[in-house]
C-alpha cells in the first residue's frame, strides 16, 4: 500500500486507462532517493492487467556507453525489427551494436524507437517503465524522449523515474515531496516503536518513504533515541549507513555477487564473474532474503539505487578490481566489446596502452553512433590509460572534439586544456585551437573564438593547405561577429592559399570567400558568379550535411535569399528523407531566415522555426533553442504580439550560457517591438548599440528611426547596404 500518493497514483490511472483505450502518453517522475519514485513505478506495473510491461533501471556502471540501456530495454522485441522502414531499422541497428553503424542519426534512433514501440502495440498495449534515467547513457535517453514527445495513438505509454531536473525535460511530470505528517505516522503503524523512536523516525526521514521504512531496522540493530542529532548527515547519507549494515551482516560470497551485480546486472553475468571467486547462485539467497536483491527474468536487481551504491562504495579497492577484471573475462563476443572494454578500463590502475587502445576502439564506434558525450568519456579514460605524451595528447584532443560535437563546450574546453601545448605535432595544435575556438564562439565570446580559429588555420598553413582553408571557412564566420577588418584578414588569408582543383573543400571554400569578399567590398572580377560558385559548391558537398549548411548560409550573408531559400528547402528535405534530424535546427533556422527575409514570409518562417526549436530541444542543443527563441521572439515583434515577444525574449535569456547570436535576435526583436508601439527613443537605443556590433542587418532600421541620431549610422550603412541587399539577382 502506497501512504499519501492518492494524487500521483490517480494521474498513473489516467495513464493507464488512457493507453487501454488506444492512446498514448508519457510521465516524467522526480524526487530525491528514497522519495518514492521506485514504488510508484512498481504500482504501475501492478495495476497493468492487459497491458503488455517493457522495463529498465539504469546503471551507473554502463551510462559511458553509447545506447545501453535503450538496447537492453528493447531487448525483448527486438524480434520485430524487420518491420520498422528500412533507413529507421539501419539506423536502430547501427546505434544497437546489431549491424555496421553509417553515420547513424541520433534521432532517428528515437524514431525507430517509437515505430518498434507501436509495432509492439499491435498485440497490445505498452507500458514501459524507465526507473533510474539519470544513470541512462545520454543517446539511450535522448532516444526515449525524442520518442515520449511524438506518442499520439500507439497505446504506448512511458514513465520515467529520475533525480534530477536536467533529464527527460518538456514531459509531463510529477514533482515527488515527503509525506505529510499524516501519511508518515499511517506508514510507521505497522512498526513497533517507542514513542521516543517514533517521535526520532519521524523527525529524521522528513517524510522519506525509504527512511521511515528503513530507519527503524537501524534503530532495532542498536540506534538509540538519546543519540539522535538533528542534521548531522544528509538523509541519503544516513539512509546507505542504514543499507550499509544490512549488507555487513551478508556472508562474504553474498556480498561478492552483490558487488558483481552493482557492476553488471545481468544474471548470467553475476554468477559466471561470481564462480571465478567461488560464489554460486545459492549465495544470493541471503540477500533476497533480506530483501536487498531480486531476480526479475534475468537480471539481478537491487531494491534500491541506494543498494547499489553502497555496495560498491563500501568494497575494498582490490575487490572492486577483481570484480570488473572478471566481468571483463566473462563477456565475450564482439557484441559485447565496448562492455568489456570498460571494465577492463575499470579493473586498471595506472597506465595501459591495451586497454587505452579498446578504449579507443569502443570511442570510435560510439562516434560513429553519434552517441558523442560517450565517446569523449571513452577517449578521455584512453588517455588517462597513455603514458607516451603524444598519444595522451592526440587522445584528449579526440575527447575534446567529441565533446564539442555533443553539446558539451565546458567539458570541451577543460578536455583541450588537459590536452595541453606540450605536443609537437602542429596538426594537433591546430585542432585543439579549433576546439577551443568553437566553444569560445558559442559562449559569445566571439573576439577569442576568432584568435583561435586564425591561429589554428596559421598553425597548419604550410604543412596542410586543405586543413587550414577548412579552419578558415569557419574564421569567417568568426570575423562575421567581430568587425570588417577581420573579414578583410580572413580574406586575405584564404586568397594565399592555393588548394590542387580536385581538393574536395575547394567548392565551398570559393563560396564563402566569394560571398564575404562582395561583402567587405573586395574586387571580384576575377571570381567566378556568385550563382556558380553556389551551383558547384552545392554539388560538391552533397553527401556532406555540415558542408550542406555553410552553403546554405554563404549567401545569406550578402542578402541573396534566394540561393538560401533553394539549398535549405533541398537540404531540409535530404534530412527529413535521410533521417539526418541533429543538423536539422541548423537547417531549418537557415531556411526560416529564407523564407522571412527573401520575400516577406513571416508565417511560413515562424512555422519553420518552431519546428527547428522542437527538433532543438530533442537533441539537447541548447544554443539553437536560444538562437531559434531568440528569432521566434522578433517574428513575434513584427506581428506585434507584445507578450508573445517578451515571453520569448525572457525564455532565451534565462539561461547561465547565453551565445552573442541569441542576444542579438532579442535585442533586435525588443526594438522592433518599441519600434512598432511608438517607442522610438528606446528602440533608437538599442539599434544604436547593434550597429557597433555585427549588426549587418539593422543599420538602415536604425537610420530612419531619427534623422538626426542615425546620421553616424547612415554614413556606416552606405558602406554596407549596396553590398547586402542589392545583390539580386546572382549568376
């Protein structure tokens, strides 16, 4: 019986009936441990009758590795694969380890995830039941969410049970809180207890669930009233003092399945690691008789996340070795290499170039999986396995990368500088210069980002042209945020190198340089059209989505819409065919500015950015949901939606890491908004203060604001207006 969650267990009922009656829905459950997320989710599964249960905790041990636990909870019907459509099949194979990985879409994963799902449906509902998500590897997670937030009418439904605020967000959530005084005394009934007891539980558990039932055993096993202090310890703190007895009074074989199991709960696992110390499944029998441990088909599960981190934590260094060493021995195949090469990794100390080198290996596949956050962590411990100097320092520059590509610019930047500048390799050099380039540019701090990039296209200059004019695509887009001169610096150096003409970055490279030459107004009579350097640039990247994207924003940049308009539409729709949804918000963003700017669409650009902003915060890309609020805040200026505006201006801004591109969008959209309310002092302020920045587009806003106040601004738009809208058309 379940004592004051009336309220939660009724909106699981919804649930429930909900999905009996052929919809769907998803659930997202809170609190701290011991709160009671566990038993909710086992009241779910309870009271499920017809309901076809898919379930899956997460575990610590396994978080570092790419889709884990998405893989172990479709497990059970990953006999119906073959009926998915073809690329979202491929996809969910690759990410699974159960076929080649090709340059598998993240999110298409999570689209296979729901059409499995509903195809599992067809013979019934489904409830599946994730306790533990914030120890879900991040793919794994992203996939579920991705696929929680397009349930409709599968008669699926999903709950998620986490800690934290930072997982599985934009769901439906219940927020878990300690029982009212009532409900904890209701629960204690049961328990024989001195008044004095009494009055210490329930001070201490503060309505915890788990305390109040757990804390009396403590106090039973020799806790005394007079020996309570209020505060001293953390609750969870008090609550694995309390487990950690329970498992002290184990026998010694007990205890070493149970330390096998924190590691690896699959069953098999447990007892063919746990013979190697002369344990057999009869030494499990303690524990599930103390109630610490039960055996669900085959997996070996601890009652409570708490268990589990006792258990662990509480094991001699040398056990905890042995005890990964031998799980390490007992997984064979190639199914099962990232797993074995984690543990490998887990059973070492010091320095081991094998181990480094499966490590390695496990990054690479996980990359190609686009599970990225993983792979970073993979290279990470590589390196920290490397003794030789050159390969640590090209193994965090690989975990640097990954890391960028995931999202994650803290760690990023704290992996290039464990990467130091000791390496003598220039290519090396320049390439965590880049990395601390791009996290430096999406954190705004745009005059940095640019002294990066050009330093890492110098570095290299000499010895690999292609490598440095790559570097230098991405400096203009550094210099566009900084000022002219940098333009004219990046030009200049670009215009210094010549590449062999079959060099594949060629096209593109002519591009960009083409647009920002017009744009800084450099001579170009001897650049070929504009109009076929977009045509060839276009061709040549096909197959390249990230290329794809700098072609679709070459032109943009000098106002020919129109060629942005043309690739974006082409790219969006590749993307969609091609399930290449993690560039998506990129592509689409590109294309809303199209559709606005090119002929006035501003309906069409707020569909198209909405879309992007789901698509964004799916893939946890969190400066393209601040950028795409940001633009979405100035659509709403335009239509004069006040609220609308400042509610979006608001949400973009109220994040720790605001990037430059955002803040721009919001400043832009405030005056625009003033503009159109009569409020022309305060939008002459702020687009005052855009035309000092990259303001390329708001120059001329600004000038017809006050004649008098623009006339600075007038003179600096002369110089760049003919050269930003008046290139129409190209070719």
């Amino acid at each position: 019986m379940l004592y004051g969650r009336d309220a939660e267990i009724s909106v699981i009922s919804d649930l429930l009936a909900t999905v009996r009656t052929g919809g769907s829905g998803a659930l997202v459950i809170r609190g701290e441990p011991g709160i009671g997320k566990t038993a909710l989710l086992e009241h779910a599964a309870d009271n499920s009758a017809g309901v076809q249960v898919i379930r899956r905790v997460g575990v610590q041990s396994e978080s570092d590795l790419a889709f884990a636990g998405l893989h172990l909870l479709l497990r059970p019907v990953l006999d119906r694969l073959d009926a998915l459509p073809g690329p979202q099949r491929r996809a969910l194979e690759g990410a699974l380890g159960l076929a080649q990985a090709e340059g598998t879409d993240r999110l298409l994963v999570g689209l296979a995830t729901l059409s499995l799902l509903a195809e599992v449906a067809e013979e019934g509902p489904v409830l599946c039941l994730i306790d533990d998500a914030h120890w879900l590897d991040r793919p794994s997670l992203e996939a579920l969410v991705f696929a929680a937030r397009r349930l409709d009418a599968e008669s699926v439904a999903l709950i998620i049970a986490t800690r934290g605020d930072d997982h599985a967000r934009g769901l439906p959530e219940l927020r878990l809180r300690g029982l009212s005084t009532t409900a904890a005394t209701a629960l204690l009934d049961a328990v024989p207890l001195t008044p004095a007891a009494r009055y210490r539980v329930l001070a201490e558990a503060q309505g915890n669930p788990l305390a109040l039932i757990e804390l009396p055993t403590a106090l039973r096993a020799g806790g005394t009233a007079g020996s309570y202090r209020p505060g001293a310890l953390p609750l969870s703190t008090r609550l694995q003092e309390t487990f950690h007895g329970q498992v002290d009074e184990l026998p010694d074989a007990t205890r070493t399945l149970l330390l096998i199991a924190a590691a690896s709960e699959g069953l098999s696992d447990v007892l063919t690691a746990g013979a190697r110390f002369g344990a057999n499944a009869a030494d499990l029998i303690p524990a599930e008789k103390a109630g610490l441990v039960r055996i669900d088909d085959d997996v070996v599960a601890l009652r409570h996340p708490l268990i589990r981190e006792v258990v662990y934590q509480q094991a001699p260094l040398g056990l905890r070795l042995a005890a990964h060493a031998a799980l390490a021995e007992v997984l064979p195949g190639d199914h099962n290499a990232d797993r074995r090469a984690w543990h490998l990794a887990a059973a070492t100390v010091g320095v081991d170039e094998e181990v480094a080198a499966g490590l390695e290996r496990t990054a690479l596949r996980a990359a190609e999986r686009r599970g990225f956050a993983a792979a970073a962590a993979a290279y990470e411990r590589a390196a920290g396995l490397t003794s030789e100097p050159e390969a640590r320092t090209r193994r965090f520059t690989l975990a640097a990368e990954t890391a960028t590509e995931a999202g994650e610019l803290d760690r990023a930047g704290t992996l290039a500088r464990a990467a130091g500048d000791q390496s003598t390799d220039p290519l090396l050099r320049a390439r965590l210069a880049h990395v601390q380039a791009t996290a430096h540019f999406w954190r705004g701090a745009h005059r940095e980002a640019h002294r990066l990039a050009i330093l890492a296209a110098d570095t290299v200059r000499e010895i690999a042209p292609a490598q440095a004019v790559r570097m230098l695509v991405q400096a203009f887009h550094t210099a566009w945020y900084v000022g002219e001169d940098e333009l004219k610096a990046v030009a200049d150096r670009m215009s210094a190198i010549r590449l062999p003409p079959d060099e594949p970055i060629g096209p593109l490279a002519r591009l960009q340089f083409g647009a920002f030459a017009r744009l800084i107004g450099r001579d170009v009579t001897d650049l070929p059209p504009l109009g076929t350097a977009f045509e060839e640039a276009l061709a040549a990247s096909s197959g390249r989505p990230r290329e794809l994207v700098l072609v679709c924003g070459a032109p943009f940049v000098i106002g020919a819409d129109a060629h942005t308009l043309e690739a974006a539409t082409r790219l969006a729709a590749e993307c969609r065919a091609q399930g290449g949804i993690g560039i998506l918000p990129t592509v689409l963003f590109f294309l809303a500015e199209a559709e606005l700017f090119h002929d006035g669409r501003h309906h069409d650009a707020r569909a198209t950015a909405s879309t992007a902003l789901s698509v964004a915060e799916d893939t946890g890309q969190h400066q393209w949901v601040i950028q795409l609020k940001s633009f979405l805040a100035y659509l709403a200026a335009i239509e004069g939606d006040e609220e609308r505006c400042l509610r979006l201006c608001a949400d973009a801004m109220s994040g720790s890491a605001i990037p430059m591109q955002g803040a721009l969008w919001v400043d832009w959209a405030r005056a625009t908004l003033d503009l159109g309310h009569g409020r022309v002092d305060a939008a002459m302020n702020r687009l005052e203060a855009l035309t000092e920045g990259p303001g390329w587009y708001t120059s001329r806003q600004c000038a017809v604001c006050r004649p008098g106040r623009g006339r600075r601004t007038v003179r600096r738009s002369r110089t760049r207006a003919p050269r930003l809208r008046s290139v129409r058309p190209l070719g």
